[in-house]
C-alpha cells in the first residue's frame, strides 16, 4: 500500500476481466472458441462504419474535432433534444466514472441496487461516499419503493441499471414516473440505459419528457451493446445543459478517440438499417434462447437485453468452467451471490445452437453424476 495513494482507492474492488478466446485456446488445447460472456455484437463491425474507422487510422495524429461535434449533434437529434444536452465519453464506463467526479464529495450518500453492475459501487467509494446497497426484488427486478425509502438527507445519487445487468430485467415505466416524482430534490438519479435498444417497446422510459419537464435524471448510452463498438470506447450522457457544462468541465477535452468516433457516426448514419436488422436477429435468438432453456428445466428470466439470466440445480462455476474447457466462455453469476445463475451473451445462431449442445450435455452429466 502506498500511503501517498487516496485511501478510498484501497477500498476498490479491481475490476477482474475475464479470459479471452486466445486464453482459453491456448489453456486447453483447443482450436476454436467462443466467447459468450462479455455481452458483445457478434455481428458488428459493419461495413460502412468499418471502412469509416480504417479512414481515421490516417489521421489519428490530429484530434477528432469534426466527428466529436457531429455525433453529439447526432444523438441529440435522435433524443429530440439539443446538442448542448449530450456528453461524451470513453465508453459508458467512463461517463459513469465523469459524473461520479462531478457529484460525489467525500462523505455523501448514494443508492446502488446490490445485484447490479459493479462499477457503480466502485466509482461512487472511490469518491469517498457511503453506498447505501438495495437488493433486487424477487423477479431480480430493481426495488425502487425499497431504493426510494433509502433516502435520506445524505443521498446525492441513485444508480439506476435499466435494464438491469446481469439479470437482464427492466422497471415498469409508470413506477419509474412515480419513483422520480417522490424522491427529494437533493437527490438526483444515473438511468443507465446501455441495453436498452434490446428492450421492448412498451418498457422503455421517455428520459427525454424527464428531463424537458427539469427532472433531476441524467441517461447514460453506449454505442457498444446494439451497435457493436465495444472496442470504440464511445458512451453518452444525456441531461439538462446545466449538467453537461459541469461535466465537459470535469471531462477531459475531446474525451473519445478518433477512431470509435467515426465508426459511431457511420453507424447511427449509413449502417444503421443494417444494425437494426441484425440487432432484430439478436432479440429473436434471445427469445428462441429462453425457451430452449426452459425447455431443459432453467428457470430463465425474461430479458430486455443481448443476454440471458438463467439457473440449475447445480454450482453455476462449474458448469461455466466445464463449458470453458471445451471453448464456450460464459458469466457465471457467483459475484453477483447468485451461486446457481449463469448470464450468457447472444451470438450468432450458429454460436447460440454450440453453446446449447454443449449446455444440455454438461446437465446431462451433472444430472447422471
């Protein structure tokens, strides 16, 4: 321990990447893998914004004013809102990590739903604050009567995952209305929407009426999940113009690289029929995915996601370990304190049909031993 270094640095938990398909092929002998267990769009990159992020190779010696201005005119415009209302960032993770800056000091209290996505607990004690954690209800959806009766008058933020990761699950619309309607105006709110174009229609939240009516709300996106640019980096936030000033203020300037830039633009633009069609492909699977689940006795979740939640009888570790040894990588949801759940990412239909085979055939041993 450096005496130097924060302190509140060492009561981070490091966040533990899992092992790549080059890890588990080289681990085990094998000459194929796949990998299902970082929620990526096996179907990106596509072909205009591929070529679009080649071109920007040429030029990455100079900073990406153009695209920087123009994606955030294009969100904007997708959101019905004003370019002066969208942030950008490194990936979702690195606008989560901006706002944590620009609202948390020392000793403030913030709200996180327990079964969620780490970073939120992280960040918020890396700032120094107190993390008040509620846990999930009993369909591993976000108690937010229990979130809001949380509150008291430390709490500067709640961290709301919508939907939900790693359970894949979304809040009623019309509970969320009335969640931000009754909560404190000290009190404001991160809506991380990064799956919600997986989501159906009549789950999704209309962010942009909260924040036209002045709601203390902030959206967080990512251009990694549906549209396939995990390796990017780029994220999002959506707020009133106030918000944003106080975070390009603490953001560092032209905080996304030129490359990722381009491709989100070209993807939002010129490839973005092509995306929609495939991220179709994607839900069906999810679905298809789901009721072969069932079908082999998982008590599988509803999803609004490009994943699905889902247990057995048996230790979700080994399971995902004997699936790693023959090149299937799965999230095993122990760290969550799901012991029994695993989370596995939709891929290709030709993905999706290995990883099932090789599923019903792990239960069938586990259930034979």
């Amino acid at each position: 321990m450096i005496k130097e270094v924060r302190k509140e640095v060492y009561n981070c938990v490091p966040y533990a990447a899992g092992k790549s398909m080059e890890d588990v092929m080289e681990e085990y002998g094998l000459s194929s893998a796949i990998k299902l267990g970082s929620n990526e769009n096996p179907y990106a990159p596509f072909h205009l914004s591929t070529k679009r992020m080649m071109d920007e190779v040429l030029k990455i010696n100079s900073y990406p004013e153009k695209n920087f201005i123009r994606l955030k005119s294009i969100l904007a415009e997708r959101n019905n809102l004003a370019a002066e209302n969208i942030g950008l960032g490194h990936g979702a993770g690195g606008v989560l990590d901006t706002l944590a800056k620009t609202f948390i000091s020392h000793g403030d209290e913030v709200i996180v739903p327990k079964e969620t996505y780490g970073l939120y607990n992280e960040i918020s004690k890396g700032m120094g604050a107190e993390v008040k954690q509620i846990p999930l209800d009993g369909e591993f959806r976000l108690d937010l009567r229990a979130m809001a009766a949380a509150v008291s008058e430390k709490t500067k933020l709640i961290w709301v995952c919508n939907p939900n990761n790693p359970t894949g699950t979304t809040v009623n619309s019309n509970e969320f209305y009335a969640f931000i309607d009754a909560l404190p105006s000290h009190v404001w709110v991160v809506l991380d929407e990064a799956y919600i174009e997986f989501a159906k229609q009549e789950h999704l939240i209309d962010v942009t009426r909260l924040i036209s009516e002045g709601k203390k709300i902030i959206k967080v996106g990512t251009l990694s999940k549906y549209f396939g640019l995990a390796g990017g980096r780029i994220g999002y936030c959506i707020a009133r113009p106030e918000v944003i000033t106080a975070y390009d203020t603490i953001s560092e300037p032209f905080n996304a690289n030129r490359i990722g830039l381009a491709g989100a633009v070209s993807v939002l633009t010129e490839d973005l029929a092509t995306c929609i069609s495939y991220g179709n492909r994607l839900i069906a699977s999810r679905e298809s995915m789901i009721a072969e689940l069932r079908e082999s006795g998982c008590a599988c979740s509803e999803s609004d996601t490009n994943f699905v939640f889902f247990s057995t009888d048996f230790a979700a570790s080994d399971i995902a370990n004997r699936l790693l040894q023959q090149g299937v990588i799965v999230r095993p949801c122990g760290g969550w304190g799901y012991q029994n759940h695993l989370r596995v990412t939709i891929g290709t239909e030709e993905q999706n049909k290995v990883f099932i085979d090789k599923f019903k055939s792990v239960l069938q041993t586990l259930q034979g031993a």
